[in-house]
C-alpha cells in the first residue's frame, strides 16, 4: 500500500532540505515550491519558519537578485552566513524565488517580531493606517502606528476600532476582534471579525476576500463579518456588492438595504434582517446547552421610548429614539421588556441583547463624537408594571427625570456599546455575566432595561439615534440571545 501524501507543510519542509543539500534539487522542483508557499497558508508559514531557522540568505544577498529593488533587508541579514550555504546557481535562483513568494503571497514576517536582528519586509505600499480608537492589537506582521504606511500582510486587532485607507481611496474600519490580510491595495482577506467599508468611485472594483466567497464593491458602503467557521454576513449600506461563492459558483448582487449569509454551501438573500446576527468569533456554546432567543415581540414583551418635556418635534411609531442634549427639552430614552417565562427553574449561562440601529435623518452626526450607549436593569420587580401606551418621561421605571441616565437607586448597569461617528447602520450588542446574573436573578420572569445614549451633545442640532421597535417593517426588534443551563 503506497504511503500517504504529504501534506503541504510537510512537503515544503522535504523540498527546503533538497533544496539546500541535494544537488538534484532542480527548476520542477523550485516552481514546485513557489507553488506550494503562494497557494497554501500553512505551506507559507513553514517555508518563512524553515528559512528563518536556516538564516534565510546565508552568503547569498538579495541584490545579487533580479527582485532587489522590490525587497530590503537590513544589511545585517544579508550578510549574516547560513547553517547551510546555498551553491551556485540555486542560490541565487531560490533567493529570487524566496522574494517572489514573499511578496506573491502577501505574508509579512510577523513570526519574527520581536528578534532584533530581523525586521519586516518593506514591499510596496497598498494602505495606510488612518485611524485606531481603543486599539490593543494581537500580534500579526504589520506596523500598527497611526500614520503608517503598510504593505502586504497581517492586522490582527483583538478590541477596538482601527481605520485602513487604501491606494484607490477604499477605506476600510476593522472591528476587534479580528484578523486582516492586506494582499494588494484592490484586494483584501478577512479571516475573522467584522468590518465596515466605504468605496468611492476610483476605487470600484475593491475586493474583500472570506473563507467561502468573494465580494466586489461597485461604489458603496458595507459592512461584513465572519466568524472562525468562515460563516459570514454582508449588509450593503449603500450602493451595490456582487458576491462570488466559491463552492457553488454563484453570484448575487446585493443593493442599498439589503443582506446576504454565506457558508460554505451557499449564499442566501434578505431584505437587511442578516445585521443583527453578526458572527461571535470568541464564544463556543457547549452541546449540551439550550440556546433561547426572545424579543420584545415574545410573549408579554414591549418596547417603548420616552422624552422630556417640551420636546416639541421628532417622533417615531417605528424607531426607539435616543438622544442627550444639556437642553432640558429634547432628551429620549428607550424601555424594553423581555417575557422570561421560558427562563422557568433555569440559569443563564451567557446572555447578549441586540439592537439594530438606523439613521433618523434628524440632527446632524458631524456634531457628535463616537456615541456611547449604556443598558440598565431595573431591579425593583415591583415597577414591571408598565406598558407601552402609558409609560412616560415621569412614570417610566428606574428613570431619573432630571438626568439623561438612569435611577441608580433602582436601576444597575448591565453593560454598554460605541457608535462610531458617521456610522448610519447596523447591530450593537452589549454580552457578559453582568446581563446573566441580571436575568439568571430575576424573580418575576419580566425584565425590564433601560437604554440611554451617555454621550452628550454640547450644541444644539446633534444626531437623534434610533433603534429599531417592535413596529420596525425590516429590522428585527430588540433581541436576546441566551444560552440556558
């Protein structure tokens, strides 16, 4: 019985140590390499490993290649004498090769961060770093400076917010946690997490790769987001997107508002309701857990805003406003209610609320800083008794009339989410023990929550938030998502 094929990290490691001791070693093989390394992440990685190892050049420099305007490597690399010198001809042929799959493949050195005899490639420029907010970063091969100019290779965020401008003008804002590839300045790899993107016209064409199809922007904005099982997303903010799936082969173009889930089957449509259910990339629920979602359209649920008095204008039977002005006119905050019959004799392992924010038109966002909004549960079971039709300013539950918060007195903090300036769209969600424990505690089976934008406009004008309630026609209305022991 014939032995089983290598894999192809295996067989990259088997053509290196040919390579650099066998004098068979020849022009099938070499392309047979550059093969392996340019096609197969894995394959990649062992090659950039295995060459480390071996001091990559030895007596070979790269200027001695065809390809060394293109690569530059400190001079204490290039003169650094290998484990193993590579002869004659191969030597210089697979120093060329090594730069040809390097910069081909799109793969930095971030493996080697942190050697001080070792820095980066420095291969032609393809973005630019524009913009981080609360940026902590999880290692990968690109510089993570504001300002920097960044080349072929690896951004892996692990919170925060950080903003990429392309060659052609695309500009792209990763959401953490995730993990970008930068393959040219037209093309783009998302491995993990969320994005949103804005495509101006010079840049039409702009590609985001996932693990099962390819998008192509025709002049808009998106926003798309994968998880570690390469399911993904896409909702079209504005404009149009073509999706190319790779197993089936279909295409589908996506217009203004509307949304499409990807696996590795298939694609299928939606008018937009896909925003809310943005791939979690950090939680794995056990087999054995019971998964429950309810609505504030489930059973005894409700949703409901409430502003102060005066507001004289700006009223909505499909959205829950919000807003925080230093103006005692003008405020609003939101109330939901969650029926937790289902929660009868059970605990909750994990919990995370959902909301679908869409622009109201009113107010202008320029004026505003990123957003932040807080969710608080009231904890006196004894006020559950509202309803949407009475509930005011006044007698709304764990309300603090003269403030934009909440009563502390009868309301905690169950946790909190940003709204970057100049977003108009998409799924905000709040998750922790603080939101379980809340919901685990409760003993009348209604939860009540509070949401309320803490970020104040200083002038008048500001941006009104909206929500979508439970008499949205698209958009699903507040959501909970919990997993039950």
């Amino acid at each position: 019985m014939n032995p089983a094929s290598p894999s192809p990290k295996e067989e990259v490691i088997q053509l290196c140590d040919r390579m650099l001791d066998d004098a068979s070693f020849d022009v099938k093989d070499r392309e047979r390499l550059e093969r392996l390394v340019i096609d197969d992440p894995a394959a990649r990685r062992a090659y950039v490993e295995y060459m480390q190892l071996q001091s990559l050049l030895g007596d070979v420099r790269f200027k001695d290649s065809p390809l060394a305007e293109v690569v530059n490597f400190p001079v204490s690399l290039q003169t650094k004498v290998a484990r193993r010198r590579w002869s004659g001809r191969w030597g210089q042929g697979m120093a060329a090769a090594a730069a040809v799959v390097i910069l081909a493949a799109g793969w930095g050195m971030g493996r080697w961060q942190g050697q001080k005899a070792v820095t980066a490639l420095s291969g032609p420029a393809v973005a630019k770093l524009v913009d981080v907010k609360g940026a902590r970063w999880d290692g990968g091969s690109l510089p993570t400076e504001v300002g920097a100019v960044l080349s072929t290779g690896r951004l892996r965020l692990a919170a925060g917010l950080a903003t990429l401008e392309f060659e052609k003008g695309a500009r792209l804002t990763l959401e953490g946690p995730a993990d970008l590839e930068l393959l040219s300045a037209e093309r783009c790899y998302l491995h993990s997490g969320a994005l949103v993107a804005h495509v101006p016209p010079p840049a039409v064409g702009f590609m985001v790769e996932t693990a099962h199809a390819r998008l192509i922007d025709h002049g808009t904005d998106f926003g798309v987001s994968t998880g570690a099982d390469g399911q993904a997303q896409v909702q079209v903010f504005q404009g149009e997107v073509e999706l190319q799936h790779h197993r089936s082969g279909e295409k589908v173009n996506l217009l203004t508002r509307q949304a499409a889930l990807i696996t590795e089957e298939d694609l299928s449509r939606s008018g937009g309701d896909l925003e809310s259910e943005r791939p979690d990339t950090r939680r794995v629920v056990p087999e054995e857990a019971d998964v429950v979602t309810l609505t504030t359209n489930s059973g005894r649920g409700q949703a409901a805003y409430v502003w102060s008095p005066d507001t004289k204008t700006h009223f909505s039977d499909t959205l829950l406003l919000l807003k925080h002005t230093n103006q005692i006119a003008c405020r609003r905050k939101a109330w939901l209610g969650f029926d937790l019959s289902l929660l009868q004799g059970r605990e909750v392992r994990s919990a995370s609320l959902t909301l679908q924010f869409e622009s109201t038109g009113w107010g202008y966002a320029s004026l505003l800083p990123d957003c932040e909004f807080s969710v608080y549960g009231v904890t006196d079971d004894t006020l559950d008794a509202w309803t949407e039709e009475t509930v005011n300013w006044q007698n709304a539950p764990g309300n603090d009339p003269k403030s934009a918060g909440a009563d502390l007195s009868k309301a905690v903090k169950l946790g909190s989410f940003t709204i970057p300036r100049g977003d108009v769209a998409g799924a905000f969600s709040i998750r922790g023990e603080e939101l379980a424990r809340f919901l685990t505690n409760d003993k009348n089976l209604y939860a009540t929550l509070v949401v309320v934008r803490e970020t104040p406009e200083n002038v008048g004008g500001g941006l009104v938030h909206g929500f979508a309630g439970n008499h949205h026609p698209t958009l699903k209305p507040p959501t909970l998502r919990l997993v039950l022991d």
